[in-house]
C-alpha cells in the first residue's frame, strides 16, 4: 500500500518511512463491478484511495436523474469533503470495474493533516480542480447543446494523454448510457449526435469505444 500512497498527490511529499507509517492504518477492500461503495447522503467517516480499478462519482435529483461528476483512477482518492466538514456524502461511489481500494479513517486523516503542511496544500489544490470541474459542468449544462457538450467530453478524454493529478481517467472504456450522464443527456440523444459525428468523420465508434479522428473539426461543434 505503500507503493500507492506515493501515487496520491495528497501524500507526494511524504518520505518512504511515512508512508509506510500511514499504510498501516489503510485497510483494504475489494469492490466487485457495479457495487455501491457509498450513497450521496451516507455519513462520511472514511477517505478512500483507488489502488486498482475505476470508481464514478455521480450524484441523483430528486427526479432520479443521474449525473456523472468525475471518473477516478487508480492513484487517485475521493470522499475528503464529507470527511473535511462533518457533513454526508455529496455524491455517490459506484466501481465501474472489479476494483481494490485502500480506506483510511477520519481519525488517522485529520493527524496526517496535522502533522504534515504540505499534504494540506495538495489537499486543497485537488479540491480546487474539482469545484472547478464542477462549475465548467453547470456552466455547460446550462449554455451548450447536447451535441457541444458531447464534443467537450470526448475531447477532454482523447487531450488527456495521461492520468491528472487527481486521477481523473484519460480514456475509460464508456457506454452510451455512461456518456449521456457525463453530458446530462439521454442515450437516444447520445446515439444520434454520435451518428452525426461518424458521418462527419469526425470519430470512429468500435466495441464500445469512441476514437476522435478530427480533433479540430469536433471543436466547432463547441463554439457553434
């Protein structure tokens, strides 16, 4: 465990003998795919860290609808700010995959912020991109189309050649219905601008994932 805590930002400065300190407070645990790790509302008591695996954070209206907040990696971490405030989840944890994850107490967390500055400042940058993240998200949902807002996913996936600082997957294998939460859409609206853009060639749909041909060309779709 370790090993991964090295991987998560929130730990980068902390020297070897630290973080094997720290690992021996994180338990493990083994998420079969689809299973509910936590629901939006649930008490926070616990910060998770994905070793292996994907997780999706989404949250639901009171309508039912879902929405797709952020895909998370392995080397990344999630449910800090339940943990942070005292308050319950704001969102829900879903494993996309088979996945293992370390979960580390709310008692053995504040004592590491405590004691460590520097994981303070990560901490707080994290959370920064992902207030950001979220707001760009409102900001779409609320100014583009179906079609823009499909284009701007697809494009930050396929510009992200690597993993971000707080594991945000570049290229997850995704489902339609997968896509039309990322967006706030349906998955017949999903399917049809996908069309459009395959006529276009714009993209290349095969087995379940997207490929973007003409990155430059699907960005049009965006300031359209």
């Amino acid at each position: 465990m370790a090993s991964v805590l090295k991987e998560v930002p929130l730990f980068a400065e902390f020297s070897a003998n630290e973080l094997a300190d720290l690992a021996s407070f994180v338990r493990p645990r083994r998420y079969p795919r689809g299973s509910i790790i936590f629901h939006q509302g649930d008490p926070g008591t616990t910060l998770y860290l994905i070793e292996t695996g994907e997780v999706k954070l989404t949250v639901t209206a009171e309508s039912g609808k879902e929405v797709t907040l952020a895909l998370l990696g392995p080397g990344a971490f999630f449910g800090e700010l339940s943990l942070l405030d005292g308050g319950p989840r704001s969102a829900n944890a879903v494993a996309r995959v088979d996945s293992k994850l370390g979960v580390l107490d709310r008692e053995h967390l504040l004592r590491v912020l405590v004691e460590h500055p520097t994981a303070n400042a990560s901490l707080l940058s994290v959370v920064t991109r992902r207030l950001r993240r979220t707001t760009a998200q409102v900001h779409d949902a609320l100014f583009l189309d179906i079609a823009a807002r499909l284009a701007k996913v697809l494009l930050q996936f396929t510009e992200t050649k690597s993993q971000s600082p707080d594991g945000l997957l570049s290229s997850p294998k995704l489902t339609q219905e997968e896509l039309a939460e990322l967006v706030g859409g349906t998955r017949e609206s999903i399917n049809k601008c996908l069309g459009i853009f395959t006529r276009q060639g714009l993209v290349r749909c095969h087995r379940g994932m997207v490929t973007v041909l003409k990155p430059e060309e699907l960005r049009k779709h965006i300031s359209s």
